[in-house]
C-alpha cells in the first residue's frame, strides 16, 4: 500500500500508509490526544475518527474542548436521543437534528403522542442507557432508491422529501445500536464517550421553517462528556435568568414594551433615557477628542437613496413597506442604515486631499422589520439607535485611521468592563476575487491596514479567510461576558462600494479626483442591544459612572430629614446623582429595597451623624465603610469612578 503526506496544523508533514485513519494519526502523535479526540477534518471536510484516508492532504483532529468537537458531540447526541425517543413513542416520525451553539434539537412529528416537561427525565434516563452501551457510530453509503424505499415503508414523508432533493452517490446513513437516520457525518466515535444528558425544553416549529407546512415538535437537549459539566452549564442557565435583560429591565425600571405602540418598539422610562443619555454623552465626548464631527438626518429616505446604496435590494421586500405621499409616485422608505445618508453629507460639498479625513457621526435611528418570532427584548428589535460614524479618507490614511478607530473601541469596552475579548479579521478569498469589488491595491491596503492595525495594538486576533463582506475587509470584536458567553460588539468595516455608488471623489494632490475610502464603525452597535448586553454582563450593578442612581440617602426617622436634604444638596453639588428615601419605613426594609434596586452607596443619616456632620455608608453587597464625612464620600466617588473610566 502506497503512502500518503498528511499535513497537520502546525505546518509539520508526517507520512502514512493510504488507508490510515484519522485515529491512527492520533494514535501515532500520542495516546493522550487519542484518547480525547472525538472528531477530524480532512481537506476543510468533516469525517468520522475512523474514515480511510487514501490521499495527500490537511488533517485537523478534534477534542471536546474545541468548537467542532463540541459539534460532532452534540450532533451525536441527537441521534441517541432520536433513539430514545422511537423507543418510548413507537410511530413517531424524525425529521432532522442538528447541533446548535449550545447542544442540538431534534424536529419530531409526535403524531397522536404528546410530551411535555414531565416526560424529559424517562427521555434522559432512557437515552443515557443507550449511551452506556458503548455503540459505534458507523456511516454507510445508501443509494436513493434504497433510501427512499425505507422511509416510504416507514410513512415517513419528511425523510422522503429530503432524500428527493439529494443526488444519487451522496447519500449516506449513520447506524448505531438498532438505530438508522439518514445523515451527512460528523460523528464522535461511540455513544459511551456522552456521559450526560438534559432535554432542556420543548416547542414548536414548521417543517423547513415554513408556517404553510406542518408543525413539528422541536426537542431541545445538551450533553457532555461529563456529568460535573452539565451540572455547572446548568447552574449558568440560572445564573442567566436571573441576568435576563427583560428582568431586570423592568425591576429597575429602564424600558417597557406597548401592544398598542408595536411589538420590537421598546419605550424608554426616565431612568433608562438618563442611562442612554449618559452612554451617548460619554461617547460624544471622546468622539470629539478623536475629531467627529456630529450630524443628523431624518427617520426616512426617498426610496431611490436606498435603491442607489443597495439598501432597498437588501432590506426592501422583507421589511417596513414604502411609504406613499399625496404625490403620485413619490415614495419614502424607514432608514434602514444611516449610511447612504452620510454619504449624501459627503457628496454636499466638493473636498481636497487636504480637508481629508472626513468624519461623521450620529446616534441615527433605525427600522428593520424583524419576524415577530425573531424579536427578543432589547436584542432583537424593530427600532433601534445605532452610534454610527462614517470616515471618508484617502488610501493612504486608511492604516491610521483603522488604529484610532480601535483604540476608540478599546477605551469603550474597557470603560464598561468589558476585559475579555478577541478580534476577528475578516479578509478575501484569494480563490475567488470575482466575489468582491475594488481593486486587488486597494484590497491588499485595507486588509494590511487592519492585520498592521491589530498586530500594533497588541490585539488576540484570529483571520477569517472569505468572511469579508464583497465590498470590504472587517474586524469585530468579539465579547465574552461575565457568563462566558461571546457576543460581536463593535464592527470596523472597510467599504468601497458606496463611495462607488454614490460617485463619492476627493481632488488629490495630481489635481484629478480621486475615490475615497470609506469606514463605517459603532463600537456600541446599537444602544438597545449594548444595553441588554451590559445589563446580563453586570447584573444590573452598572459601572459607577454610569448607574442611574449612585446613592441613596437613608433617614432613621421623620426628624433627621432635614439633614438628609442638606446631604443631598451637598452631594448634588458634588454632582452625585442621588436620592432621598423619606419614606415611613424601617431602616432596614429601605435598605433591603435599595440592595434590590442596585444602588452602589447607602447612606445612612441619624442623630449621630447629624451631631457629627457625617454620613455612615454602606455599599450594596452589604460592606459596612462606617461614618466618614461628605468630602470624603465625595473623594471615595470620584476615585472609584476614575479607576472605571479607562483614559483616552
């Protein structure tokens, strides 16, 4: 048998007998890595520990602790719940079961069978039997005849349209135990490796996504290789609800939502509009250092703005309808981007290299029509505010531009106690250019401009390859907050199709006009979703700069009020954002009901502290910091604040 070259992911070439599969490989680096691999890729495609590879090629081999081993783990999984589930409810019909970001759901066409929440642990303990056995997952090729005959036997109509839309000589089944399921691949070795199981919910969903077609019962289910590991996963289930943005949103009182105004319209209270406006205020602020210039455009566009840009392409059949006037034939559109009308700023005047950088800002509200099943919250909008900037520069101020950009996105995310994160850059293709537009220089200048841009800042970033948008080069910042979730905050997006479309030109030192590039960057991304994001990251104890209310003033009874307002009146001086609790309740029922409302500082006024011309504080989270006076617990706020807002 002839040998084969096998590249692994650290550049090394190591050759093999044709044949060898991918545990072999592990085998022969060591029994370690064996022992924990689950999965493989061979040439950027997913096959199973035990497939004979028979050519020169790349291999990457997965644990549980990467991504695409978590994949073939839960996908895995679905199958041995899909068995679980044939078994307690004969003449049930599968339909699919993938993995998803967190465990994998099955779609089930129950028939006369119903389930609810107290079936699921009959289901777990009925599908980690079936773990236990040990059973190899094992793929064999079927042709479509033979598949379509053994669902057809079965009355399954759901496996029969998919097998119908599959070519012959692609079709493949996964066996297990005494179960089959069509299915591509992507397998972990054996069932005995999944050593826990949860069904977290069950609900509905159309066959296909489509709501003419039948309605199905989606399983939703999270394994691991451990039994500790689901036990923490769950706790951080509960850990997330208690940090659910809509929870905590209304105890505190920040936003609320009208049936009669519109679902994915959120409203904001008082508490929460001083919130945004301190958020915005900050970041005008440090916008103003960096040299943005603020501007502001109306809530709609003539449709042929929106036509022009690409926006209408994009977002017009599936979103918020025209809007007809009186005039016949005029039509506006809800902004769906506030793009194209930066643009239009642009193009209000004729620039020189020298007036170059140009940049715009607007906190510009926007309106995408969301499906009503998509709308989450503040996440999942209609209507929301985008902190929005548009740089129009020359090529070559790209690379400086990029790096001012980032560290503005950096002093935001450090200044809202966001330390965790990594940047993605996403480039081209190489092997398909014909996807995107500008020219290979300019192309080569941005994605350099970003990689030096990041390489400088001392970024962790990793390079997407063909995740560039057709018309430019990006870099997220991805965000893992405090339940180790990830989450994309702050897009810097290089564009060169709307300078194009608009015929946006600068006149350059040779006296001809020139394109300039554009940069698009919201290092919030929107206000309604930044929010959300940073009441689940905190819990609601926002960082003390930004909390609607820093302190509360506690009088022990009716005749200490006095003081009390004397105390507010002084830390308002101070500019303390504070309040008075005067009402006829006990100390500790006020101070219980402020700990509930996340107010960092008590302060706690009686005859002492009168006589003394002190306040006694109490943190929330219980620290006693004893009495001290007004200037100190001045000084105490501004340090705190300080050592929070990151310098830019």
């Amino acid at each position: 048998m002839g040998k084969m070259k096998i590249t692994l992911p650290d550049g090394s070439i190591r050759e093999y007998a044709k044949g060898s599969t991918p545990m072999d490989i592990a085998k022969s680096i060591s029994e370690g890595l064996a022992r924990n691999v689950i999965s493989a890729k061979f040439n950027d495609t997913v096959v199973e520990t035990v497939t004979p590879l028979n050519e020169d090629g790349a291999l990457v081999l997965y644990t549980w602790n990467d991504k695409e081993g978590k994949k073939a783990f839960w996908h895995s999984s679905s199958h041995i719940v899909a068995q679980a589930l044939e078994e307690l409810y004969p003449g049930i019909k599968l339909t699919i079961g993938p993995a998803i970001e967190n465990g994998f759901y099955y779609d089930v066409d129950f028939g006369e069978h119903t389930i609810s929440e107290k079936d699921f642990p009959a289901i777990e303990k009925k599908a980690l039997e079936i773990a236990r056995g040990k059973h190899d997952f094992k793929m064999r090729p079927v042709s479509k005849a033979d598949a379509l005959a053994l669902y057809k036997k079965q009355g399954n109509e759901f496996k029969v349209e998919l097998i119908e839309n599959l070519e012959d000589g692609t079709i493949s089944f996964c066996d297990h135990d005494t179960f089959t399921d069509l299915c591509r691949g992507g397998h972990i070795p054996n069932t005995g490796i999944v050593k826990a199981i949860k069904i977290l919910n069950v609900a509905g969903a159309y066959w296909r996504g489509d709501e003419n077609k039948p309605q199905l019962t989606r399983v939703y289910g999270i394994s691991f290789p451990k039994q500790k590991e689901l036990t923490e996963y769950l706790a951080l289930i509960e850990e997330a609800k208690k940090r659910d943005h809509r929870k905590l949103g209304k105890e505190l009182e920040l936003f609320t939502f009208s049936q009669k105004v519109g679902q994915g319209l959120p409203l904001w209270l008082p508490k929460g509009a001083a919130l945004r406006e301190r958020l915005e205020n900050f970041l005008k602020k440090a916008q103003k250092k960096a040299g943005y210039e603020m501007v502001v455009t109306p809530h709609i566009g003539q449709k042929e703005l929106y036509v022009t840009s690409g926006h209408y392409e994009k977002y017009g059949a599936d979103s918020f309808q025209p809007i007809h006037t009186p005039k016949e034939d005029e039509e506006f559109l809800l902004k769906p981007m506030n793009c194209p009308h930066h643009c239009e700023i642009y193009n209000s005047r004729p620039f020189s290299y020298r007036e170059l950088p140009k940049r715009y800002a607007e906190f510009g509200t926007v309106y995408r029509y969301e499906q009503s099943g998509e709308l989450h919250g503040l996440t999942r909008v209609r209507g929301f505010t985008q902190d929005d900037a548009h740089i129009f520069c020359t090529p070559d101020q790209l690379d400086e531009e990029f790096k001012s950009v980032i560290d503005l996105s950096l002093y935001v995310l450090g200044s809202l106690g966001f330390e965790d994160f990594t940047a993605q850059v996403s480039v081209r293709d190489l092997d398909t250019p014909e996807k995107y537009i500008g020219t290979v220089e300019n192309w080569e200048k941005a994605e350099n401009a970003i990689i030096n841009a990041a390489q400088e800042k001392g970024l962790d970033y990793i390079i997407e390859k063909g995740e560039a948008a057709f018309y430019g080069p990006k870099l997220d910042f991805m965000v893992k907050d405090a339940l180790g979730r990830q989450w994309q905050l702050g897009t810097i997006q290089v564009d060169y199709n709307l300078p194009e479309r608009f015929d946006l030109t600068y006149k350059g030192s040779d006296n001809e006009l020139h394109r300039p590039v554009m940069i698009h960057r919201a290092p919030f991304g929107s206000m309604e979703r930044f929010i959300a994001l940073l009441l689940e990251h905190t819990g609601g104890n926002f960082p003390l700069w930004l909390i609607p209310e820093q302190a509360i003033v506690l009088p022990v009874s009716e005749k200490h009020e006095k003081y009390a307002e004397k105390v507010l009146k002084s830390l308002e001086n101070d500019e303390i954002r504070a309040l008075i609790d005067d009402r006829n309740e006990t100390v500790g029922k006020k101070i219980r009901e402020a700990e509930m409302n996340k107010i960092p500082f008590m302060l706690i006024v009686g005859e002492n502290e009168e006589a003394s011309n002190t306040i006694s504080v109490r943190r929330h989270g219980g620290e006693d910091l004893g009495s001290i006076s007004l200037e100190q617990f001045s000084d105490l706020v501004t340090k705190e604040i300080n050592s929070t807002l990151k310098s830019f």
